[in-house]
C-alpha cells in the first residue's frame, strides 16, 4: 500500500514525492507558499471591497445605487392603506370657518345638467381653503438722537440708544432668522442675504450676517451650558462622535489638528460640541468623570473607562461587524451566522417588549439562555489558537471575538434597565443633522464658527425634542442679551414634557 504525504494541502504518493528532483520540489513549495499569500492577501482585498454600511462604520450614503449585500424583503402582501378622500392626494386639516380671514360663499346658478335657475342655501357645503402668505414689508423704526447743548458750560450731549436697541441696525427678530438660515436651514452667507432681500426686502452684506450669527451665538451660550449641566445629571444618556474640520483663520488652530464634534443626548435636551482630541480625556469632559448613570455608545477606547456596569454598548454597531464575520468563509462564517441567528431572536423579544406582549419578567428569563450560548460561541471562537501577527479573516474574527468578551457583560444592561435601549441610534440620529451640515460647508474656518455651530446644534436638537418653536427662543435670547435679562432655558418645564413617552425612555 502506497503512503502519502500531504504537499501544499494536496495529498500525493510519498514515492512518488521522493523521486522528484530537489529544485523541483522547493520550486513547489516556494509557489505554494507564495499561493497561501496571494490568496490572503485577496481575501483582506474582497472583504475591503464588499464594505458597506450593513457590515462596518460606513454611512448609508456611500453604499452608491446598486443591489446592497441583503437586499431589503419586501412583503407580497397587499398594505393595507387607507384611500384618501381625493385618491393618491393627502388631505390637509381644515381650520375652523370662524379661524378663517375671509369666508366666501360660492354659490351655481344654473342646474349643471339642464340649465334650470337654482335657488336656496346648502346647510353642509363643500369647504376648500386656500392658504396665503401676505407680501412680507420689513418695519423699519427711526430712533432720533437728538443733541443739546448746556447752557452753563456749552457742552454737547447726545442722547443713547435705548435699553435694547441694537447698535447693529437690526432688530432682535432679523437677527434670530438670520441665525435660523445660516444654522439648521444650512444655508451660506450669499444664499442668507439673497433670501432675505427676495423674501423679506431687506438688503444685508456677508459681513453682517457674520456679525449677526456671533451676537445670537453669544445670547445662547449661558443656556446651552446649563444644557450640559443638565444632561449630565440624568440617569440614561446617549454620546458618539464624528469628525468637525476646524480651520485656522483665526489662529486657533496652527497645527491644523482634526476637530471631533461630540453629542450627549437625553430624552429633551441634547448637546453638541467640538474638541480636537477623540480620546478619553475628552470623553471624560463631555459625559463628566463623576457621571453615574448609565452610557449607551459603542466601543470606541475613548468610553473603556467607563464601568461596564454603567455602560451600553450599542447591539447596532456590534451586528455590523458579526455580519462582517457572516461574509467570509469557513469557520469564520459559522461563527458569524451562529452570533446573529441569536442577535435576531434577541430583538424579536425586545421589539414584544416595546409592544407590550411581553413582560420584562419573561424577557429576562428567555435573554439568561440566549446569553449563556452567545457568550459560548464568543469563548470558543476567541480560543482559537493564531500567531501574534496573523492577518487572515480567520485571524481577525478570533481577534474582534476577544474584544466582544471584555465588554460582554455590558450587551445585557438593557435587560434588566428600564429606560435603556439596546441601540445608540439617538446619538447617531443626533449627529445626522451636523454630517450633513459638515458636508455641505466642509467644516468651519474659526473657533467663533465653530461655537455657532455646536450651540445652535444644542438649541435646535432640544427644542425639537420639547415641541418648542426655535425662531421664538432665539428671538428672546437675542433681546434678553441686549436688554441685560436673563436668557430663556433649555431645560424643559413640566407642561412640555411629552406625556406620551414613559418616564426616562429614549425615543430611538
């Protein structure tokens, strides 16, 4: 009987293998060593390649227009919804006939089918508004400083601008909307001072819009910093980060370091700012180092220092990278589909508990068994025996495993919290607006933009949570700053509180 030898994972006949010539046979295992290369090193290409937004940090946006790894199954079922009154048009909300500015009576005078005169009222007519706005005229008032001399020592005196009055030229309102464009509505200073002369008949510079923006910034520094003192004290919070470019026109920035905007969100207040360091010093300074609530983020080295006790990490970033897992080959593969077959039952449960089919009482016994098998299918792939400096996907699967067992115990704090989610999609729904606003305008160019934007991030991402008008509160920013008054507040009174919402539950 023949025995065989394995060669470069092909079995062949040891006689045969003993008869080739030497350089033949280091020929063959320099190509075969140099095959296993080659295909890791397409391996770690392929996985590059098929990154998207389902399997890594990638945003939506860059997944482009083609078919995504799992496209989306779309029921075959017929939705069920309901017809509008005027077919595929949605039907707008009528005012009251006694709200209204002007009421018309249209009456038909002639039957539509034989021309008969028509006469008498309809007790139930068919109402149609039509909604106007009226052709918006700036107010503009004259203050005259008059000047009068003493009669005892001839001395001129001019009268002040009164208490409130802004020296700028522009009232408290202009200012406010000025700041409204320029901020959320992501417009530029040219397209702020084309709106306002095509809207409002009011002719600005670039230069004014600049000086209008630090005024209501200015006005709403003290309570967005009574904002971070709020959130800080609440007992769930949500904080992520992503990148802010930060010029250096003003010299604040010399060595051109990356600007990080950072977010701490709660159930109504959120806030945003920009430090030039990701580290954990600065989420350190953010969260507080006292903080004792609890911290839903994901597993960036900047929160390790946080108790895992105390810590949430996010179920959405960690099924990127076990689909990440899923999409290679082998043993790789199986770990993968073994870790997301139990994420996917996970949320079923927790979306019964949302719904309130099931108690928490239930889903905390069901969760104890699915833990015990994740947390053995982590142990077993982290057991895996590879070399310090291995690159294959194998090697990166047992490696990302082992980071999952240091947190693992912080997956679960949702389980047992109420008042914690699984995810940390309100942080990232937070930044949503501010990507975009980066993209737009490619970051800010001086430390005072840079200010602008985190506050009225913080000022629009609090007053949308409480229902509150943004135009309404900077316009009393602004005149409390020129009035010398005490600025309105961020924080939330107990009649605008969203009743809806249970107590200390974050909207996701």
């Amino acid at each position: 009987m023949n025995e065989e030898i394995e060669i470069a994972g092909i079995k062949v006949p040891k006689a045969d293998w003993d008869a080739t010539p030497p350089s033949i046979q280091a020929l063959v295992l320099v190509l075969s060593e140099r095959l296993d290369h080659q295909s890791e090193r397409l391996s770690q290409l392929e996985e590059k390649l098929n990154k998207n937004s389902k399997n890594s940090s990638k945003p939506p946006s860059t997944d482009g227009f083609g078919k995504t790894v799992a496209e989306k199954k779309r029921s075959k079922k017929p939705k069920n919804r309901r017809p509008s009154v005027t077919g595929s048009r949605q039907v707008r909300k009528l005012q009251a006939s006694e709200d209204c500015d002007r009421v018309e009576e249209v009456m038909p005078t002639v039957c539509a089918e034989c021309g008969s005169a028509l006469h008498g009222l309809d007790s139930h007519p068919h109402r149609h508004q039509v909604i106007e706005l009226p052709p918006i005229e700036p107010m503009v008032v004259e203050y005259r400083l008059h000047q009068l001399s003493c009669e005892g020592c001839g001395h001129l005196s001019r009268a002040e601008l009164p208490i409130g009055v802004s020296a700028s030229g522009y009232g408290e309102r202009l200012s406010a909307i000025v700041s409204l464009l320029s901020g959320p509505y992501r417009q530029s200073y040219r397209q702020v001072c084309s709106l306002m002369a095509d809207l409002f008949g009011v002719s600005l510079s670039r230069g004014s819009v600049g000086r209008l923006r630090e005024e209501v910034s200015a006005s709403v520094s003290a309570p967005v910093n009574e904002a971070k003192r709020y959130v800080q004290a609440q007992p769930v919070v949500h904080s992520d980060e992503t990148s802010m470019p930060q010029g250096n026109r003003d010299g604040r920035n010399p060595q051109g370091r990356k600007g990080w905007l950072w977010v701490l969100v709660s159930p109504l207040v959120s806030f945003f700012e920009v430090v030039f360091s990701r580290s954990q010093a600065s989420a350190k300074a953010l969260i507080g180092e006292s903080f004792s609530g609890i911290v839903n983020s994901d597993r960036h080295s900047a929160y390790g220092w946080i108790s895992l006790e105390n810590w949430q990490v996010c179920w959405a970033h960690l099924k990127r990278d076990l689909t990440a897992i899923a999409q290679r080959t082998g043993v790789s593969q199986e770990i993968g589909e073994a870790l997301l077959r139990r994420e996917g039952r996970l949320f079923r449960w927790w979306h019964r508990v949302r719904d309130g089919t099931l108690s928490r009482q239930q889903f905390m016994a069901q969760v104890e068994y699915l833990r015990r098998g994740f947390k053995a299918v982590l142990a077993e792939a982290a057991s895996l025996p590879i070399a310090a400096d291995e690159k294959t996907p194998l090697a990166k699967t047992v490696r990302t495993c082992r980071r999952f067992l240091k947190v693992e115990s912080a997956l679960w704090t949702f389980v047992s919290t109420p008042g914690v989610e699984p995810t940390n999609n309100a942080a990232e729904r937070a930044l949503r607006p501010a990507v975009i606003w980066r993209k737009t305008s490619f970051g800010t160019q001086s430390q005072k933009g840079t200010l602008f934007v985190t506050r009225m991030l913080t000022v629009t991402a609090s007053l949308k949570a409480q229902g509150r008008n943004i135009l309404d509160f900077l316009t009393q920013a602004c005149l409390a700053a020129r009035m010398g008054q005490a600025p309105p507040s961020l924080i939330p009174q107990p009649t605008l509180t969203d009743k809806s919402l249970p107590e200390g539950d974050i909207p996701v």
